[in-house]
C-alpha cells in the first residue's frame, strides 16, 4: 500500500492518519462537531490535514451513516450525526483538498481492516460487529467486502426487533441508556456497572440486548454461512459484554453457531480500513 490518508469521523473525535507503507506515520485528532451539521465537519477534517498540505495523495474517509456510490451521506443515529441527509460528503472535501476522496461506512471500513489484518484473517465469510453509541456491522463474503448499490450493506443495527423497534433501541450505548434512565440509573454505564456488581434487574436490563443480537448473529451465520464474528466498539469490548454474547449465542443449536472472539485493531480499525479501501479503489471496491 503506498502514501494513503485516511479520516475517521467518530462519535466524539474525529482522526486523521498517514499510512506510508501500510504503516501510520503521522496522525492528529480534533472533537467532531456531531451537532452542528455537515458543512461544520467539512471545516474540522480540511482542518485536520492542513499540516499535509500539499501531500497529493488519495484520501479515504470512514463515517457513521448510509454511504451512497460517490460519496453522498446519510446520517440516520442523530446522536452521532445530525441533519445529515444525502450531504455530498466525498465531492466537498474533494473541493476543498484538490484531491481525490472516496468515503466509505465506518464499520464497513473497520470490517474490511480485521479481516485484512485482524481478527478476520483466514476467513472468507467474516462478519464484524461494532456495539458502541450505535449497533454498525461489515460483512466479508467470498473475501470481497459486501457493499450494497443503495448504501445499507450491512446495517444490522437498523434491523427490527420483535416489538418493532430496531436492534439499536435495546442493544445499542444510546439505547441501553434510554433504558437504563427509565429504571433509575444515570446512563448505560451505571446499569452495565450495576450488572457487572450482581443487580439481577440490571442483569436482565442488560442481557435483553445482548440476547437480541445473539439472534441477529445466529440468522446471519444459517443465512450467509459466517465462520467467525469479530466483536468490537466500547460497550462491546467492555469486560464481560462478550462471555454474555457467547453465552446466549451458545444456547442456540448447533446449526447456528460460528466463533465469536474480539477484534484485535481496536480504534484504528476504521482508519487502516479507509486506507486500505481508497487505495484499492482504481482496481475497484472489492479487490484483494
């Protein structure tokens, strides 16, 4: 992989990095203006890299949302992104930097770097889950990264849950903390805190989520025949969120098991992917 630079919008700070020979070499963060629209991120990822300039190098981005062919950007987790609908994303910073961008989902990003250099290795059907302020998810199928024509290629977190709601209102950060507020406690972390101490109402609070997508992963591994999920995002990497996964998934027969372990590249996940995407674009999306 040669001179790539690579952003990731996260929900609190947004990160720049310059991977020369598929190594990071200089990198830089700021706070994302989450809140104030997209124009405003526009300004904070220019300002990012304004100590590049005027590196001429392709520029791979990875953000929260549904991500059209050409860059354009739909938010639908408000407490990530607001006000954020079909915004042109790619063709603004291309504009504004003098160079090509391609933008990409942040967990499909984060999927194709575990399994070019993480916990997916050795896999060709490779599923990674992120379970943080949002549900996000990347599949690996046949070794080609799944993208979708209408940008939901892998949005597991906006499928429904019995009662109707999506999969983020229960298992989700911000659903847990809904959840957790309705019941007397602070936020998700106090309830998870709870849990962890032996409150069986927390316990159960907690686990109701957690069994939903034990669901969700078993559907996926009958359906597309997954061999391994890679577990990450700060709830799910959070200790004793993944025994519980295991142990609810583990209750379900056979057919519907497949290994489920942590991802391994932990925060820079979303930026080697972007790397690794833009610099593969001129042979197209899904090369090796």
């Amino acid at each position: 992989m040669g001179p790539v630079i690579a952003l990731d919008v996260g929900g609190t700070h947004s990160r720049a990095a310059l991977f020369e020979q598929g190594r990071i070499t200089w990198r830089a963060s700021q706070p994302t203006p989450g809140q104030m629209g997209p124009q405003a991120m526009v300004d904070t990822l220019v300002a990012l890299l304004q100590p590049l300039h005027p590196l001429q190098v392709p520029v791979g981005v990875a953000v929260a949302g549904q991500v059209l062919p050409g860059g354009a950007v739909t938010a639908h987790n408000a407490d990530i992104l607001r006000d954020w609908s079909a915004f042109p994303l790619a063709e603004r910073l291309q504009q504004r930097l003098g160079r090509e961008v391609q933008v990409f989902n942040d967990a499909r990003a984060a999927a194709w770097a575990e399994y070019r250099f993480g916990a997916g290795q050795g896999c060709s059907e490779f599923l990674f889950v992120t379970v943080s302020t949002g549900v996000g998810a990347g599949l690996v199928l046949g070794g080609r990264l799944h993208l979708a024509g209408n940008g939901m290629d892998a949005e597991l977190g906006e499928t429904l849950a019995p009662d109707g709601q999506t999969l983020e209102a229960h298992a989700s950060g911000t659903g847990l903390g809904a959840i957790a507020r309705q019941h007397g406690w602070a936020d998700a972390k106090a309830l998870c805190d709870a849990a962890d101490a032996g409150d069986v109402r927390a316990e159960q609070l907690l686990r109701h989520g957690i069994r939903l997508l034990a669901h969700k992963l078993a559907d996926l591994s009958v359906m597309l025949g997954i061999q391994r999920t890679a577990l990450g995002g700060g709830l799910g990497l959070r200790p004793g969120y993944l025994p519980r996964l295991r142990q609810e998934f583990h209750r379900l027969p056979a057919l519907y098991q497949h290994e489920i372990i942590p991802a391994t590249l932990g925060a820079d996940a979303g930026l080697y992917g972007a790397a690794a995407l833009a610099w593969q674009q001129p042979h197209g999306p899904h090369s090796n």
